[in-house]
C-alpha cells in the first residue's frame, strides 16, 4: 500500500507571489488547489472558481458539490498545505491586488502569521497582506462604516474629478447600509465568524445525519403526475381549438417543470452528475427552450456572491431594474465582464422601476432564451471533462424545441396569425410567478460588501429570505420559498427543504443571525418597498448632478 503523498507547508507569503503570476490557487481543507487546469473543465462554469481564488473555498465546496466525485478529483490537484487560519485574499477578479515575489523586501515574509493576526481583520498594515489596507475589502467595522464608495481595490469606476457631491452622495448611501447590516449582524472579528463556520458545519453533519439529502422520489411521482396532467391539457384544449386553455396549461407546465430543473441542476434528484444533467437538459432544453448549462454557469457565481451588485448576475438587470444604489455609479459586471452604464435609458426606466416591476417579469422568458442561445453559440460553457458534451446535447433540444413548438404548434396548429400572437403571450405571461419567485428571496435583502472576512453561512442568512407559507401551497411555490436553506445546503432535495427549516432557525437563534421570513404578499411588498427606495435615490443623484451642471456653467460662460 502506497504511502499518503505528503505537502510542502506554504506561507501567506508564497500563495500572494503565486496568484499575482496568474495561478487560481484555492485554499480547501487546509491544502492549498491549484483550479488553473480546471478551469477549463469545471461543469459549473470558470466564473465560480475565479470568484474563491485566494479564498478559503471549503464550505462552499462542500455544499455545492457530491463530495465522492468532487473531493477525488480535487485532490488530484494539491500543491501545498497551510497551518492555522487562513485570512481570505480578495480575488483578483473582483479587484483584489497581489504582490510578485519580485517584489519582496528584507523581511518581508512573515510565513503567514498575518492569518491569524487581528491586525489582518482590523485593516492594520502588514507585509504579508496582498494590498494597502482598503476600506472596501478589510472589514475593520469602524472603516467599513466609513468606507469611500471608491476606494482602492473598488471595482467601481470612479467618479470623475469635481464631483464631490456625487461622491459624497455615493459614500453616505454606502456608509448607511453598512452601518445598518454591522448594526443587525454578528461581528466580522475571527473569533465570532469561526464560531459561526464551526456551528454550520455541526448543523451540516447533523442534517446529513438526519437523512435530508436523501431523495424522496415519492414526491418526484407526484410531481411527474401533476406534470402530465398539464401537458396533456396541452396537448388536448391544442387538438378541440380552445387556444388559451391550451396555452395556460403549456405557461403552469413550463412553471412547474422549472422547479425540477432547479433540482437537476443542483444534483438534488440522483446526486449523480450525468444522470441529473441529462434529466435536467431533457426537461429545460426539449421541453422549455432554455439552456440548463447557462443556468448553471449564472446560479453557481450567484452562490457564491449572492447579492453582490458588481458580481451576482442575478441582481445585474440593468438599465431595467436596479435593487441596489451602487447600481448608479456605472458599475463593471464581472460576470458579464461589461460596464452597466447609468445611461439616459436607465435613469428612465429605473425612475418607474416600482410600477414597471411586474410587468417586465411578465416578459421574462423572452430574455431567457436570448441568454440560453448566447451561452451556446458562444461556447461559454465547458468543451472538456465531463461536460463536454453537454453544449451539443444542449443545442440538439434548442432545435426540437423550437421544431415541436415554433413550428408544430404555434404555425402549424394555430390558424391565423392573432390567435398565434396571442397563444405566445398567454403561454409566456402565464410564467411570471415563476420570475417573481427567484427575485422575492434576494431583491430586498443587503447588497452591502462587509468584505473578505464574513463567513459563508452569515453572508447567505444576510443576502436571503424565506417565504412564510402553508404546506399545501409548496407546489406552487416549489422550494423556491425556502432560499435560506437552500443557499446554505443547495444541494437538499427540495421536499426536504421544508423539515430543514426548524433546524435552520434553531441555528439562527444559536448564532444570533436574524432569519429573514415573510409572507408572500409580505415579501413582495419588500421587494416593491426597495425598488422605490432606488427609484429615490437616482432623483437625488439626478438633483446631485443638477447642482453640479449648474454650479459649472458660470464658469464656463465666463471662460468664453
């Protein structure tokens, strides 16, 4: 029998030198991965893994993954180990900066002790800590709570020189919402975030435990029952002519059916990788027109930077909506690796966004299918390892797709091109709920950065909320009102969801994190609620720019 292969213990100091060379080094039970040659493989996309480089990944990892494949093929990866705590690096591609180790004075390498320094969680300048200290990325609360809105290592453009007014509006409304969450939630200091990651990872055991990853597939034949009834409807108001039946029974087919999508695509039905994709491509891909490989690529960032405004996808709807004030100072997406410009459009539409809200969910789909044919005819998902496949199994159900539908039913089925139109937008319109239920969980909740210290499970309870609601009305909602739980254990089948909330608040109270319920005329009123606290604040930078225009003309008149 082989002997266990053993690791060089590596400094602070070696991981910073190798990251600023360009390597994606990850921090995972202690052991230093390198993800370099997996980037290119990774079935949930390259974007997750940039986002953990410099990071300890290992609760993320754990529940975003099966452990039996992921671990094995992880490990293959090793180049070094650490000892003590690891102090979270910001990764580069959210404008963390590192130094090369050609840039090392006398002394400088500390052999990491800054990780388990409180200089490091107080901003304190050290030389093993990757940049100055930034207000936006060390959590220190007293310079969060005072934190210039485009501070060093911001990936927000900067405001241009002279406007100070600007400025200073960016920096109250960001100070604000900082000192609100370092107000409502457990310190950022080391010792109460271990406690907190040490606690979750109890309460992970004992929900493993409990047998609440285990799949119920009793409740999937229900499911399956319930879907057949609305296909068959379908199909059979398609054949009488009762055109709007027959495409109400299509729109709560696509709703329902989306719901075990979510499922596949977290591997939460077989727990195994292939069985669960090829199920959820079946389902998203052949019988709906939407591409389950860029959803994944979009869900796991947004797991990993939930309702971070320059990161998370799911909360980038500009110049449409804009749930956060950041969202007005021209913010670069990482994900879509583009400026979301505050343009003359968004001031608009963003000036309405409480009363167009509705409205534009309703013509959602229509945007999902732009993303899904985007995601495939760019190849932005993964073209070796196991998934390599899966754009060509992906782009072959686009094409019975839009064959069964496009053609067979809406042309060929369909008389006259009125009742068509007609039949599209009541089919389409039909999935709005669906839309309003991926937002209601993250809209209202913080989109404030308290930086590289916060633990995974108090980010996921702060960006969250559930939705209150009686037992019989799970179908409808679909696990969907349950996102606290599934941030912190995605993975869960989700007709566990509901017997893992007790365990959850219990956890909550151990930990003193607030759990955000609400009912679901509650929720959405929250969600209403901030669009038009947005909706304010770009009048009053609107009114900001005004004064600074005005202030300016005099001067330019008199250079004239």
């Amino acid at each position: 029998m082989a002997a266990p292969r053993t690791y060089p213990l590596m400094s602070r100091r070696d991981i910073e030198a190798m990251i600023a060379d360009g390597r994606k080094l990850i921090i995972l039970d202690q052991f230093v991965v390198k993800a370099d040659p997996w980037l290119a493989y990774h079935p949930g996309g390259d974007k997750a893994i940039l986002h953990m480089v410099g990071r300890d990944a290992t609760d993320e990892i754990t529940v975003l993954h099966s452990l039996a494949e992921a671990r094995q093929q992880m490990d293959r990866y090793r180049i070094g180990r650490i000892e003590g705590r690891w102090t979270n690096f910001v990764p580069p591609i959210q404008g963390g900066k590192f130094r090369a180790a050609e840039d090392d004075n006398a002394g400088d390498d500390t052999d990491g002790d800054v990780s388990e320094s409180p200089l490091a969680s107080a901003g304190a300048s050290s030389p093993s800590i990757s940049r100055d200290p930034s207000p936006i990325f060390d959590n220190d609360e007293a310079s969060l709570r005072n934190r210039p809105a485009a501070a060093k290592g911001s990936t927000t453009p900067a405001t241009p020189p002279g406007d100070d007014t600007v400025m200073a509006f960016f920096d109250r409304e960001t100070n604000k919402k900082i000192s609100l969450d370092l107000d409502k939630y457990p310190s950022l200091d080391f010792t109460t975030q271990d406690e907190i990651v040490k606690k979750y990872r109890a309460l992970h055991e004992q929900v493993k435990s409990e047998g609440l990853y285990q799949c119920n597939y009793a409740s999937y034949a229900i499911e399956l029952f319930r879907y057949s009834l609305m296909f068959g409807g379908f199909l059979l108001f398609l054949q009488w002519g009762w055109y709007p039946l027959s495409a109400f029974c299509l729109g709560c087919f696509w709703h329902q059916v989306a719901f075990t999508v979510h499922d596949a695509g977290h591997m939460g039905i077989t727990h195994n990788f292939q069985v669960d994709s090829v199920l959820g491509y079946i389902m998203a891909d052949y019988f709906g027109g939407l591409s389950l490989g860029w959803w994944k690529r979009n869900h796991n960032v947004h797991h990993i930077v939930t309702n971070s405004p320059e990161h998370d996808p799911d909360i980038e709807h500009m110049p449409f909506m804009a749930v956060s004030h950041r969202l007005l100072g021209n913010l670069k997406s990482t994900y879509y690796d583009r400026v979301m410009e505050y343009d003359a459009a968004a001031k608009f539409l963003i000036g309405i966004q409480k009363y167009s809200y509705y409205v534009l969910l309703t013509f959602g789909r229509f945007n999902l299918y732009r993303l899904s044919w985007e995601f495939l005819l760019k190849g932005q998902g993964p073209r070796k390892g196991p998934a390599w496949w899966h754009r060509w199994f992906e782009i072959v159900g686009q094409c019975v797709f839009w064959y069964w539908f496009g053609y067979g039913v809406v042309y060929k089925s369909i008389p006259t091109g009125w009742d068509r139109f007609v039949y599209v937008m009541i089919s389409h319109m039909i999935t709005m709920p669906l839309h309003a239920q991926i937002c209601l969980s993250h809209f209202a909740m913080s989109t404030s950065d308290l930086g590289a210290h916060e633990s995974f499970p108090q980010k996921m309870l702060r960006t969250t909320m559930d939705i209150d609601c009686p037992q019989w009305l799970d179908f409808f909602h679909g696990g969907l009102q349950f996102q606290v739980i599934h941030h912190l254990y995605p993975r869960m089948p989700r007709h566990n969801l509901r017997r893992a909330q007790k365990l959850v608040q219990a956890f909550c109270d151990d930990v003193n994190i607030p759990y955000a319920l609400y009912g679901f005329v509650e929720g959405n009123g929250q969600v209403v609620g901030r669009l038009g606290e947005v909706s304010r604040q770009a009048a009053v930078l609107a009114k900001c720019q005004e004064v600074i225009t005005k202030s300016e003309e005099p001067l330019h008149s008199h250079a004239h």
